[in-house]
C-alpha cells in the first residue's frame, strides 16, 4: 500500500530554524505556511503577505501555528534572508514526489499509465530588475498535480543543457514519462533517462539536424512496409478550434543510433480562429522511447 505523503506543515517544520532561541515569537513553520497560503491568494511581497496574515482572523493564524498576531514584513524579510534555500528547496521536492508516488496511475491528463514529468525553463519575471543571480530556473514539473518536483537556477536559456543532468539526477525516474522542448533534445539526456527506467518525448528541430531530416523523409516517403498509426483530435474554446493529426512510425528503430528509440512521430497541427478566419498550421517531429 502506497503511504499517504505527510501534510505540508510538518515538512515546514522539519526545516531547521537558524534563528537564535532567544526572542523567538514565530515558529518557522508557522511562518513558511503564511507564506505559501498568502502566495496561493496572490501576495507577491512581503508587505502583502503579512497584510495577509493579519486581514483573515486568528482563526487562520491559529490553524497555521501562530500564538500571536502574525508577524510584520520586516520580520518576514529577517526570516527569509537567512532561510537555507537549498534546503527548503530539496524537502519541498521530497514532499512533492511523496504526493505524485501517493496518486494511482492514469489520472493526469496524458493516456498512459506512466506519471509524467515536464522539463520546461522559465525566466523570473521582475528578477533581473532586483539584480537576482539566478534568473533562469529549469524546472521539473508533475503532469499529474502542476508541482515542481525540482529545479536549477541557469545563468541563461542556453546553459539548460548543462543543468538537465543535474536535474535529471535529483528525479525518480523509474516508472515515469519525462516531456521536453527541443533545446533539451539530446542524445545524452536520453540515453540518461532510460538508462534510469523512465521514458522521454522529445521534440526535434534544428539543433538536430540529420534526426530531423530522416523523420521528415520517413512521413514524405513512407518506406515500404512502414505501417505508421495515425491519430486525429479536434479541440475548440478560448476563440479557436485546433486540430491534431499525430503520425507515429517505427521505421528509423535500428537504423538510428538515438538512445532508447522507439518510435518517432509527426504532428500537424491547425489552429483555426472563426472570428476572424485565420488558420495557422504547423508540423512539428519528435522521438519517443514509448511503444506504441
């Protein structure tokens, strides 16, 4: 039996407080919780939080660990700028693998019994106005809940190829599906990933060059005997109807050196907007070491 993963709060007070015990007046905890409800609400700054804090009522404070009035936004900042970031950082990843272990299989969004993992890089916005060192985070984030299960800071978009490794590292990959876009499609980062027991989907464009050209000639000119599958969707709202035609064939496994292949696919993609009658239409490659 899967164990059910602990409640937040106890992982927030499993951090050590560095504080001295003197003149404490806010267990850590209690603080971490304030922070991450008055976030989920919206409060981008210290100031909005601690007006978070004090506007819902000692009943929320108690409920979070409080004694007292919830603390100011000078508090929150002495708190925060001597918090051990690598640290929290590595408990909130233990705590969200804990949940996506918890969940049966199938239940997020994808068709495939496996849970899957996106890889996707993200400048902080407003970062480089506070002059932050790491303003790029490349991040791994569950399908199945939209938690960050871990992330690296990169010095710029590009560097994302030296973090995936350290990325990869810190992930359980056995089991699991992990998506990415077509910077991180890489011969190594997937041999990484099945040789760990997971899976990859790797979107391939320029910066695969030769891979890219034999599964465009493999869709153009199907070899004799290449039974491809094909799959259709047609989805509408927010203004538009998109169609989806995916193509899968098997026709490159053994004839590619690309680790763990399996399959490759084609996927033409229609976004139609009724409004106005503008139609953009895209075609787009991939790998996949899943079977069909």
């Amino acid at each position: 039996m899967i164990p059910h993963p602990c409640p937040l709060l106890e992982v927030f007070a499993g951090m050590p407080d560095v504080r001295s015990r003197r003149g404490i007046r806010h267990p850590l905890s209690s603080i971490l919780a304030l922070a991450c409800c008055a976030m989920l609400c919206g409060a981008r700054s210290y100031s909005a939080i601690a007006e978070w804090g004090r506007n819902y009522g000692a009943h929320i404070a108690r409920a979070l660990g409080f004694r007292h009035t919830p603390p100011c936004a000078a508090t929150l900042h002495l708190v925060f700028r001597r918090l051990d970031c690598a640290r929290f950082e590595a408990q909130l990843g233990a705590w969200a693998e804990s949940v996506v272990a918890s969940m049966s299989p199938g239940t997020g969004r994808l068709p495939v019994s496996e849970p899957a993992v996106a890889l996707d890089g993200k400048t902080l916005r407003g970062s480089r106005k506070q002059g932050a060192p790491g303003v790029h985070l490349l991040s791994a984030l569950a399908h199945q809940v939209g938690v960050t299960l871990t992330q690296q800071a990169v010095a710029d978009k590009t560097n994302e190829i030296t973090a995936v490794e350290t990325v990869l590292c810190q992930l359980v990959l056995m089991g699991r599906v992990v998506t990415m876009d077509a910077l991180l499609t890489q011969s190594a980062v997937a041999q990484t990933i099945v040789d760990a027991g997971g899976d990859y989907v790797m979107v391939v464009k320029a910066n695969q060059p030769q891979l890219r050209a034999d599964i465009a000639l493999i869709f153009a000119e199907p070899p004799v005997g290449d039974s491809q599958e094909t799959a259709n969707t047609i989805e509408s709202g927010h203004g538009r109807i998109e169609q989806r035609r995916l193509t899968t064939s098997q026709a490159l496994v053994g004839y590619s050196a690309w680790p763990g292949l399996a399959q490759v696919f084609e996927l033409e993609r229609s976004v139609i907007i009724p409004k106005t009658g503008e139609v953009r239409s895209e075609t787009i490659y991939g790998v996949t070491s899943l079977p069909s």
